[in-house]
C-alpha cells in the first residue's frame, strides 16, 4: 500500500523549506534540528501544513534579518593578506548566530572595533586590530557557549 497522496500546497511548501535551506547554508542535521524545536516532530513528512508553514516563516524571518557576509558589502573585496582574517570574523559571527539563535552581522564585529579603537570598520583595521576583533568575537562566543546572557 502506498503513502497518501499530500495536497499540492503541502508539496510546494516542502520545497520552499528546503530552498530556504540552502539559501541559508543549513545541512540536513541543522534542519531537522529546526524542525525538531519548532513542531517536535523529527521529519517534515510528519508535519502538517500548518506546521510546515512555521517552520518555512521561520527559516525565511532569519534570512530576511540575515547575516551579512562580508562578500554581501557594497565595499571594497579585501587584500589577499587580510582576506582570511576577514573570513573568520565571518564565520565566528555566523556560529554566534547558531549559538545565540540572534543574528549577528557584520556590524556587531564593527562596533567591537569602533569601541576599542581599532578602525572605524572592520576594513580599516590593519592586521593586529583583526587579530583582536577575532579575540573578542572569540571570547564572547566561548561566554555565550557557557550559558551566559543572550
């Protein structure tokens, strides 16, 4: 016997889901995790299309805030010697998203530097002032990581 047949929308929402997906770089472990914590359901055949919905809202509400990756800038592409730097602040600031569930763009990273005097963005600061924003970013995930306040 096979499986019931789903309604069209039930369908389209399920590809929604997952373009939405890779639009925001999730693997399959970090979507079933999502919908996990949104239905407490393991699958997305067994959700409903109510269900589906929320999940689809969800995943599209944190794309929409989005984090902004440094290639998404309209500003100058970074020196090769700086460009690996530049990437880390990207992926500490893309996991602190993950751990804190809040999004945190680019412009977190350019207060650190603003605040300490290290550049006005994150563009201008030479290689040691790099250095200390993937400091901070680094430590400030470690707290988040230990429970502290989000």
């Amino acid at each position: 016997m096979s499986a019931p047949a789903r309604p069209p929308k039930w369908t389209n929402l399920l590809k929604a889901i997952f373009a939405a997906c890779k639009a925001t770089g999730l693997d399959d472990d970090s979507r079933r995790a999502v919908v996990e914590q949104l239905t407490g359901k393991k699958s997305l055949s067994d959700c409903t299309a109510v269900e589906l919905g929320c999940v689809l809202d969800h995943l599209n509400r944190g794309r929409k805030q989005g984090k902004q990756r440094y290639e998404g800038r309209q500003r100058v592409r970074p020196a090769e010697t700086r460009a690996g730097q530049l990437s880390k602040i990207d992926a500490l600031l893309a996991e602190l998203h993950r751990v804190t569930g809040g999004v945190h763009t680019l412009k977190y990273a350019d207060a650190i530097a603003k605040k300490n005097g290290y550049g006005e963005c994150v563009e201008f600061c030479d290689g040691r002032g790099l250095r200390y924003v993937i400091g901070a970013l680094t430590r400030t995930l470690a707290f988040k990581k230990k429970g502290g306040r989000q």
